[in-house]
C-alpha cells in the first residue's frame, strides 16, 4: 500500500503536548505472528496547553483489542496513523487509559519497532518506531517513567532500567528516569552474556552485560573493555556518572542503523560489537571502541537531557559525537583523529552542503525524520560544538557544560536552550553564532596577504553559496585559528584564534623580522573551505616545518589535490616538489606511524571530482581514475628504494595487539604494501596475503590484489575461510564493489548479487555490496550509466521492505549536478523511474524528489 501523501513537518508548527505522561506499565506476551501488547499510560492535562483537547495517539500497522478509561470501555477505531478519543469523552482531570494491541513482528521488515532478528525480538524506536509497538504520543517531548513485563519462553528477556522481579518465562524492568518513547528498547532470545562490572566514583557497583548470540562469547572482550573506559572517562572528563543499576548491551544482525542509546540496554549492529584478531580490523577495534563510547555518552546528552522535538536532533547527536571524538583523542591520537574527522567531515557532509540534500544543522522543515540522521546533523552538528569550545575556551566550555546538565536535566531542551546557558556562563553573545544552526551550506574563507616593513596583515573574507530554499547568507563567526613561520621553520606566532565576524576583515601582526608564512585554519578550526593561492613550494615548506599536525597534513593532501588536478585537466606530469615533500615524511621515524600513513593516502576520486567541481571545472570520473593511478605509480617509482627496507621494518613482533601504536605501525606497512604492489604487480601482496595471522593484515594484502587485477585464488580462499562467518564476508563483498575495475564493475556487482550469501534483506549486507559499489566512483558513474541502473534497481527492490535503508542508500545519486549533461541526464531518469514506482514509501519519495528537483534545478540553470 502507498505511503498518504508526504506531510511537510515544521518547526514553526510547534506545541506542547496538551497532556502529561506521569507513568507508563507494558506488558509484552510475545509470539512472531501474533504479540500482544497490553498498555496503561497515567495521565494529566498539561498545564502548558489548557483547554479541552481530544487525545491524539500515534500508531501504525497496529490491530487495536481494547481502550478504555478507567476501567470503561472506549468504542473508537483507529485510522492509518493512529488513535483519537474526543474530548468530550475524556474526564476532567488526571485518568489512566489503558489498550491492548496485536503486532506481528516475524513480519516486520523495515526494522522499526519491534521485530525478529534470526529468531531474536528487538526494537528499534528512534525516530518514530514506538507508534509501531502502541498507540501513544510519539515524540521526543513526552517523557515518562517505564515499567515493562516481558513473557515469552525465550530464557532472555531484557528491557530499560533495573531487573526487578523474574520468573519462569516472565522479567519485570523499571526504569525510573523519565524517558520518551523513542528510548524504549526490549529483546528477547537465546543469548549468552559476557559479564563486566564498574564501580563509579560515588562508589556503587553497575553489573554489565554485552549479550550475544550463541558462539560469539569470545568476540566481546573488546566491547566491554571500551565501555569501561567510556565510563570512567566520562566521570573523570564530563563528571557524568552512571544512573542505574545495570548496563546492558546487545549484538543484533539485522539493524539499520550503528547502534542505539536507549536507556540502560544500548541495542548494537553486531558489526559493531564483535572483535577478535582473527576477523576484526583494526579499523574495526577503533570503530567499536568510539560508537561504544558515543551510545554510552547519550546517557546523558541524548537520554537524561533529550531533544524538544526531531528539529533539535543535532542538539543531542552533534554534542554526543563531539564528546566521542574527544574520548577517541584521548584514547588514541589527537593528531591522526582530527585528520580523520575531517577526512569524514568533507567526504559526507561537505557533499551534503554542495548539493540538492544541503539543509541547516537544525532543518525549519522535513517530510520524513528518517531522513535527517545525516552527516550535516552529526558531524557539522559536532563541529559547532567545537566551535563554541574554541571560542569560549575549555574553562568557559566546561563551566556551560555543567550548568547545561544542571539546569536541563530531565528536560527535553532545544538549541536556544543550549546556546543560552553558553551565554549565561561565559558572558559571550551568541546571537550571530545561532546562524550556524539555522543556515546551510559550507562557508568559503578566501585569505589575501600583505607584507610591508615588518607588518604583516592578513585579510579574510566570507562567503556561503545559495543552497535550496536559502538563495542569501549572512556572515557567521567563523574562529581561524593562525599560526606564522618564519623562512627558516622556525614558529614566530604561535597558534592565535582570529574571530571573522564580518564579510570582510582584516588582521595585523606587527614587529616581524622576515615575511611570515601562515599556517591558516589550525586543527581545522571551523567547518569551511579555505581558498589561499600557494605554490607548490609554499605547501612542500609547510608540509615539512608547520608546528601543527593537522595543517602540516593539509599542507600535503593540498599539494597532492594540486598535482593531482593538473594531470586531470592538462595530463601534466607530478612535479619534484610533492614527491619530495612525501619521501621526507615517510623517512620521518619521529613522526607517528599512523601520521605517515595518512600522509601516503592518496585524495579520493569523489574527493578530486567534488575540488574540480568547486573550481568550476566538470569532472570527468575516467580522467580522475587514470590520473590518481598514474600519480600513485609514480609516486611508488620515487620512494622504491626505500620501501622494502622499511616494509621489514615495520614488522611487529608478537601477537596481534589493537592498541594505537601497533595499528599505526601496522597502517602504514599496509601502505608500504600497496605501494610496492603498484612495482611488482602483487608479488609481496600474495606473500603477505598467505602470511597474515590478524585480520587487517589480511585484508589490505587482499585489497592490494584486487587493485593489481590478481586476486581470484586468494579471493577464492577467503570466501572458504570466512563463509561461516556473516561479518568477514561483509567485508569479502565489500572489498569486491569497492575496488572493482571501472569497466568491469558494474556486472560485478550483479553476479555478487547472484552469490548465495547475498542476503540483500539484511542492510549489512546491502550496504556491503551496493553501498560499497556507489563509493566506486569511476565504476558507480560509468558513461553507459551501467552504475546507476543497478543501484536504482536494487533501490526499487528493497524500499517496500527497508524503506529507511533504501532511502539512506540513495544518496549515492546526491552529486549528479556535479557531472556533464549526459550523466545528469542518466541519473535523472533513474530517479524519475524510482518516483514512477507504485506505492513508493515517504522516505524514497522525499529522498529522489529532491535530487530530482537539483537536477532540474541545475539544467535550467545551464540552459
């Protein structure tokens, strides 16, 4: 059945709920086909909505038993969206209603509320999942006390808060703190526990639980050593302590999203949760480790303090990855992790800002809310918060952190409420900085110099391109953190925050002996695009003498975009400046490892084609593929000598071990690797490949073979090895899209979705071979439009079951406007073909149309 037609939601529209929730009683009796849910909701007029008003509940797909008040039985019947009883047949003052439904979660493929996971329940309510579980006002400013009662024969039943009675086939739960539905979670199943317990400051004992299904006990040691630590770095950093008596955590395979933070039973993709040596990456032990610690930190920034409503989503997403990025510094390396936030930062969301999908990090308006868990409300979401650190200072940040837990505690907050407690802690006017929230698009900050008689001015100037439905910006503060060097390396100005305010201003440092060179936008002090004309020479001096690590790797990928767009626009020759400057860091044994290997990484295809489109040329996705190969063959022809040498070197003795240090060592022997494959055609590769004992040593020998065309036995083996395993084969598949040659990769893709382990219902799995194949961009924008066919059939196949998966997964169309005439007009008529689909869901609706509409938008604009 089509989705009813798309309703805009806005943020203008809000009101309070005309009722309070005072406390809430579930009784679940489950069966696949036929769960019943049995509700009691004790409620009271909310005072700050008076007068008579019907009483709204939100339900989808439910098969209402009963209602009734007290005890009396309602004759109402619900319509496709929920539940009203009139006004007049609600009493006066406070009652309790109470429902019975029936759901069939067996048969619940969009992984929304409550459903089955290979024999397991679970839930999944944030955004709007609990409408899918019972009537009830959906929406993250009701908050309520929970007490739920599971029955089932399964010999584990979890949900929110504290174990308070069991029996034979039946647990009780009571979660005191006051939470909104979308926090609600419950499993049950055939599960086995890996047992923790912390102790926090004040002195109580939590008993901690990672919850697996059978066979997988000896992949949880890392979880539980990752939440511990987030525990503890929470009290001692944030002064945050646990609240509950028990901490649970489970592993579930199918699962749309990473994780989830409901209250004190976090719900986990297993992917996420599992690790060993033997089939975890490094990449993965890091990964574990910080999404550990971000649902872990919603205990209080998302769940103790929550949003008013879905437009204040960055509220508790963008703080709590913030506070993630800072646990990861801690943990790891400040230096590696800033690079790779940014890394992330500009491959998602500054693509999200260029194109038909850019809004604000707080929306004035969405059809879906599915729809907004994007990288502008997580990850420029947490680069705002990091922007106000900045300016404020640490002291000035963690004294508006306390007083924002003090004040809003128990609340359900909004960004005025946020920005508020900044101003009144620090005394700083925040009026200009609100429009970071509420105006999309990346700012561009093009610097101009000036040097005269030991004065040395530094002007900026600011500018946001139009973005859909915001054609005028206005300037935002901006913090530009500077640093100056002298000729010989030496630092004369050390690292100074200049606050850009207006359009244009200007910055002068007097007293200098020699003209500076500046190192501008230190530790990526703001989310913008810097526009600074260098040399190659200019970036070569950074790259080996700029105190701040960040910028001395900008320096370097800036060098390297340099040469790069070069041998694409006029298939020039790489020049003795990069290669020099990269030979010098690579020789570096002071620097750190995982330094180096970033260092070595060439930029991105989808990296290049987005630089060339913003210095208004039209990337062509077949130049930029022949010419970054040419780049890293040449750049493996300078630095032979020393790479055999060093690859030696960079053996780790012992067992395998994730700590930073020896992935690091480990990041940039891989590296090594592949560069060596780019000499001998995969030679070492293949050794390496059948030496491995650890995962990612496996995997990037395996990874270096597909790139030199010559990995079909070890491919082969693999799959023989790992077939057992549904989380290495993820990684057999993507390997495969990922890496496939251009010409080729489209029918590759296809006969992986002919192998028999292509279960494209589990979005693991989907995101495994399509999603990995959409990032392969000479082969995803082939001219045939081969690429685009397959993923918009697939996208076609999977919306009537995973409408949230589908829709996330279409954003592989979101650059169109980048590309010539031609390939806009192929990816056009694939989204016109996804929208001509019968009974299309809301979220593939809004989704496409968007992305339609950008390129209908940019073709009247180019005619």
């Amino acid at each position: 059945m089509q989705d009813a037609a798309p309703q805009v939601q806005y943020l203008s529209d809000y009101q309070p709920w005309p009722w309070l929730v005072r406390a809430v009683a579930l009784t679940f009796r489950l069966a696949p086909r036929a769960t019943r849910v049995a509700a009691r909701l004790d409620l009271a007029p909310n005072p700050a909505r008076p007068g008579r008003h019907d009483l709204r509940l939100d339900g989808e797909g439910l098969r209402l038993i009963r209602a009734a008040i007290g005890g009396v039985a309602l004759d109402v019947t619900p319509d496709a969206t929920g539940l009203t009883i009139p006004a007049a047949a609600l009493p006066q003052g406070p009652f309790t209603l109470e429902t019975e439904v029936e759901i069939a979660p067996e048969g619940n493929t969009a992984l929304e509320g409550l459903y089955m996971s290979n024999g397991m329940y679970c839930t999944q309510c944030e955004a709007e999942g609990f409408r899918k579980i019972t009537f009830y006002p959906d929406r993250p400013d009701v908050m309520a006390p929970f007490r739920v009662r599971v029955e089932s024969g399964l010999p584990v039943l979890l949900s929110n808060g504290n174990l308070v009675a069991q029996g034979p086939g039946w647990a009780e739960w009571d979660d005191p703190w006051p939470k909104p539905a979308y926090l609600f979670a419950l499993v049950a199943g055939d599960l086995r526990a890996h047992r923790g317990q912390f102790t926090t400051r004040s002195g109580r004992k939590v008993a901690l639980a990672v919850w697996v299904r059978p066979g997988d006990e000896g992949r949880c040691d890392w979880a539980m050593e990752s939440l511990i630590r987030s525990m503890r770095w929470d009290e001692e950093v944030y002064g945050r302590e646990y609240d509950l008596d028990i901490f649970n955590i489970v592993a579930v395979d199918d699962f749309n999203m990473g994780a989830m933070e409901n209250k004190g039973l976090n719900i986990f993709n297993s992917r996420y949760v599992l690790a060993s040596p033997e089939t975890a990456t490094d990449d993965d032990f890091a990964r574990i480790e910080a999404i550990i610690a971000h649902e872990y930190f919603h205990n209080w920034t998302g769940n103790r303090i929550t949003c008013r409503d879905w437009f204040q989503l960055c509220l508790k997403e963008g703080l709590t990855v913030f506070r993630d990025q800072q646990f990861t510094g801690d943990m790891r390396s400040h230096a590696v992790k800033r690079i790779e936030d940014v890394l992330l930062l500009r491959a998602r969301q500054f693509r999200e800002d260029a194109g038909p999908l850019a809004h604000p990090v707080r929306p004035g308006s969405y059809v879906e809310i599915n729809n907004f868990y994007t990288a502008t409300v997580y990850e420029k979401g947490a680069e705002l918060i990091g922007m106000l650190r900045r300016l404020v200072g640490a002291e000035g940040y963690a004294n508006a952190l306390d007083l924002y837990f003090a004040r809003h505690d128990g609340q359900a907050a909004t960004i005025e409420d946020w920005l508020k407690v900044f101003e009144d802690a620090t005394g700083r006017d925040l009026s200009q900085f609100h429009r970071w929230y509420t105006q999309a698009g990346t700012p561009r900050v093009t610097v101009a110099e000036d040097w005269d008689g030991g004065t040395y001015t530094l002007t900026l100037e600011q500018a946001t391109p139009p973005t859909p439905g915001q054609p005028v910006k206005h300037p935002v503060p901006i913090p530009v953190a500077v640093g100056l060097l002298n000729p010989n390396g030496d630092e004369v100005v050390p690292t100074t925050v200049l606050e850009l305010t207006g359009a244009r201003q200007s910055f002068r440092f007097e007293g200098l002996a020699a003209r500076p060179v500046p190192s501008i936008l230190r530790g990526f002090s703001a989310p913008v695009i810097l526009d600074h004309d260098r040399t190659d020479a200019e970036r070569a001096f950074l790259l080996a003498h700029d105190t701040d690590t960040f910028n001395r790797w900008e320096a370097g990928r800036a060098l390297a975009k340099q040469v790069l767009a070069r041998m694409v626009t006029d298939n020039a020759a790489p020049g003795p400046d990069w290669l020099a400057a990269v030979e010098r860091v690579l020789l570096d044994e002071t620097l750190d490892p995982a330094f180096r290997a970033l260092c070595l990484r060439l930029p991105g295809e989808d990296d290049m084609a987005q630089t060339l489109h913003t210095a208004g040329l039209t990337p062509d996705p077949d130049r930029i593929h022949a010419a970054r190969k040419r780049l890293g063959d040449r750049l493996a022809q300078h630095l032979a000598p020393h790479l055999p040498g060093l690859y030696e070197a960079l053996a780790l003795p012992g067992p395998y071990t994730p700590d930073a240090r020896a992935a690091g060592a480990r990041a940039l022997r891989l590296a090594v690797l592949a560069l060596m494959t780019r000499i001998d055609g995969g030679t070492r590769a293949a050794r390496a490949y059948a030496a491995a004992d650890n995962m990612t040593d496996q995997t990037g020998a395996l990874a270096c073979l597909i790139e030199a065309g010559r990995a079909d036995a070890e491919l082969a083996a693999f799959a023989r090895q790992w077939g057992h395993d549904r989380l290495v084969m993820d990684k057999w598949f993507s390997l495969q899209s990922a890496l496939a040659a251009p010409a080729g990769a489209a029918e590759l893709v296809a006969g992986l979705t002919a192998h028999p382990a292509f279960d494209w219902k589990n979005p693991n799995r989907f995101r495994a071979v399509i999603g990995a194949f959409s990032g392969n961009h000479a082969g995803f924008h082939r001219a045939d439009g081969a690429g685009y066919r397959l993923v918009a059939d697939w996208l076609i196949r999977l919306d009537p079951l995973n409408p949230q998966t589908a829709a996330r997964m279409s954003t592989a169309f979101d650059t169109a406007t980048r590309y010539d005439a031609d390939r806009r007009g192929l990816i056009g008529a694939e989204l016109a073909r996804i929208l001509a689909v019968p009974g299309l869901s809301r979220d593939m609706t809004e989704m496409a149309g968007r992305m339609l509409a950008g390129i209908d938008a940019a073709a009247g604009a180019a005619g």
